[in-house]
C-alpha cells in the first residue's frame, strides 16, 4: 500500500526529468542539464529539428492513444509525443478523434463547426487527405482536426457498413501511409488521440492500428478501469484486428516528491514490465498550460522539464522500433 506522505529518494527505476537532462549521451561530457535544456530551447526556437534525430521506422507506424478514463494525460501526450517526434526528424500527423478537439487547440487548428475534421472522414467518407492540414508551429507534423460533430458520430456510426472499420479504411487509404511504396514523404507515425470512452470511436481507433500507447496517471486509481480496457483489446485482437499490441506505456503527470506516485509508478511497471517507457512525465504547469497559446511545451518551453521528458518519450519510442509481431 502506499501513501501520501513525501519522500525525497523515489526508487532509482523511475527516471525523472533531472535524470533524463543528465544522462543523454549525444551531449557533451561538459554538458550540464541546464546546457541541454538551453540547447533544446534554443533549437526548437530556431525551428531546426532536435539533434541528433532518430531512425524513421520502414513503414507507418500507427499509434492509438486511448484509456477510457478522462483526464489521464491521452491528449497531452499525443500532442506532446508528436510534435516531439517532428522535432527528431519525423513525419507526424495527428488524428483528433474526440469531439472536444482538444489536441486540434494545442496544435494550433481550427476545429469550429464546418472545419472538416475527422468526421467528415469516418462517417461521411471523405479521403483522409482532404481533411488533413499542417499544423502552424512545427514542419513536419500534420493534424486531422477533430470537431464537435464527433460527438453525434458515436450514434450515426451505428447503423453505417462496417462500423468499426471506418477509421482504418480511411488512414490506411491515405497516399502517405504505408511502407517505402508511399514514398518519401510518407508519414513515420499517425497518432490517433481517443475520446474518454470505449465507444465506437474508440473501437474505430483500436481497429485501425497496430499498437496502442496507454497514458496511465501516477494517481491513486490509476490502474482502476485498466482491466476493462485491456478486456477491451482482447475482444479488439480476437474478431477485429489481429495485430493489435499494446506496445507503450507511458507513467504521466508523475510527481517525484510523493511516495503514491512511486509505488504507481513501481506497480505499473512490475505488471507491464518492458511495455513501460523508462522516462515519466513529470506533472508540470508549463506542460498544462501550454495549450492555452495554441501549442505543445515542445515549442511553448522547449527547455522545461516536462518539454525534456517527452522529447526523451519520443525517442525511446522510437529507438524501440515497432513492435515485432
Ligand atoms: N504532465 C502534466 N503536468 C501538468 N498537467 C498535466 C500534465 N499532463 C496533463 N495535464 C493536464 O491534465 C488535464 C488532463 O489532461 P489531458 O491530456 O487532457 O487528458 P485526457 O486527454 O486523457 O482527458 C489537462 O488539464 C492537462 O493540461
Ligand atoms: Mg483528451
């Protein structure tokens, strides 16, 4: 059991933000985390992409973020990851599938009534392509923006042919999606961002790609619902899509000072073991105040630690590769 009482000396598995400035080997020996935070800060201002950048994977990986529980970090941390990976040289796009559009507004697009979105997409048909725009802050990250008519969606979707396909059919039908075929420019990550629920988006979601990425708060009931959702998969790798792997785990909103999120931290990673990203992202007000301005912390405060972890997220997600199946 664990408590709330403060303790200054986490366990050591768990790398915080002063860790992860610390020990990256592409900066100098001299390199001080503040150096490297300022090294970021400079770059990402500069607009050039993050040294030194990562592989790009042979095809499109693409990455559903969804936990059926509100307020975990989902959003956060497809905005974050993305654009992080865009500054390691990746080409990202974003698929906003809550009608709260909330990742559409961190990154910077449109997504009022009439803007065509996700919706347009999945319920009406309409080529992926035609809805999808680049995102105003960041090359190399491009945005589905996700509007209010998804709300209605849920219902609509019921009665359409294939319900649960619609999302695959229309990321899979995109030009840039795919292997060296789709060339050059194809995308190296979508990211999917989900709605709070296991409805049919969210099914829609966990049908159209090949690995999940769960954010699990570092909070008392953060494992609570994760039986149903992992359920959820099973029933999703079962008669939907057979490829589906719950791929990356990623502690959110981790706060050092305390032992809870330690032993959630610890808890989470004896049950998923390598699925667990090393790095957690630390709770930070830079990271939640960020989409107030229309941005990510990449570009908002590229040098605070929140901004570090995620881009440290990035690349060990991309440095692990794709799952092999
Ligand atoms: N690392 C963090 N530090 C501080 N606040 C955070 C952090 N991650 C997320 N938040 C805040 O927590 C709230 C919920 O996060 P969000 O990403 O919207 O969750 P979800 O998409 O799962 O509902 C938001 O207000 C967000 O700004
Ligand atoms: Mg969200």
């Amino acid at each position: 059991m664990v408590s709330r009482e403060t303790d200054p000396s986490p366990p050591s598995r768990v790398r915080t933000a002063g860790d992860v400035a610390a020990a990256d080997p592409s900066f100098d020996d001299h390199t001080t985390p503040l150096a490297r935070a300022a090294e970021h800060t400079v770059m990402a201002r500069s607009g050039a992409r993050t040294r030194p950048s990562v592989p790009r994977p042979e095809r499109t990986r693409v990455m559903v973020v969804a936990n059926q529980k509100g307020g975990v970090g989902k959003t956060t941390t497809t905005v974050n990851v993305a654009a992080a990976l865009a500054q390691l040289g990746q080409r990202v796009l974003v698929v906003d599938l809550d009608p709260q559009g909330n990742a559409s507004t961190a990154l910077g697009v449109a997504h009022h009534r009439g803007v065509p979105s996700t919706y347009e997409s999945v319920v009406e048909g309409l080529p992926l392509a035609e809805v999808t725009t680049e995102c105003p802050d960041l090359p190399g990250l491009w945005v589905v923006p996700g509007t209010i008519d998804l709300a209605g969606a849920e219902i609509e979707l019921v009665s359409v042919v294939a319900r649960e396909g619609r999302l695959h059919r229309a990321i899979h039908g995109h030009p840039r999606v795919g292997g060296p075929d789709a060339g050059d420019e194809r995308f190296d990550y979508v990211l999917v961002d989900c709605p709070p629920s296991l409805g049919l988006l969210t099914l829609n979601a966990l049908v159209s790609g090949g690995e999940m990425m769960i954010p699990i708060q570092a909070e008392y009931y953060a494992l609570e619902g994760l039986g149903q959702l992992l359920e959820t998969v099973e029933m999703v790798r079962a008669h939907l899509n057979p490829r589906l792997i719950v791929s990356t785990i990623l502690v959110t909103m981790y706060d050092g000072r305390t032992r809870l999120a330690a032993g959630v931290a610890e808890e989470v990673r004896e049950h998923f073991g390598d699925q667990v990203l090393k790095t957690t992202i630390p709770r930070s007000v830079r990271v939640s105040e960020a989409p107030s301005y229309g941005q990510t912390v990449m570009t908002y405060d590229p040098g605070s630690p929140g901004a570090l972890c995620y881009l440290e997220a990035a690349r060990e997600i991309a440095s692990k590769g794709a799952p092999t199946r």
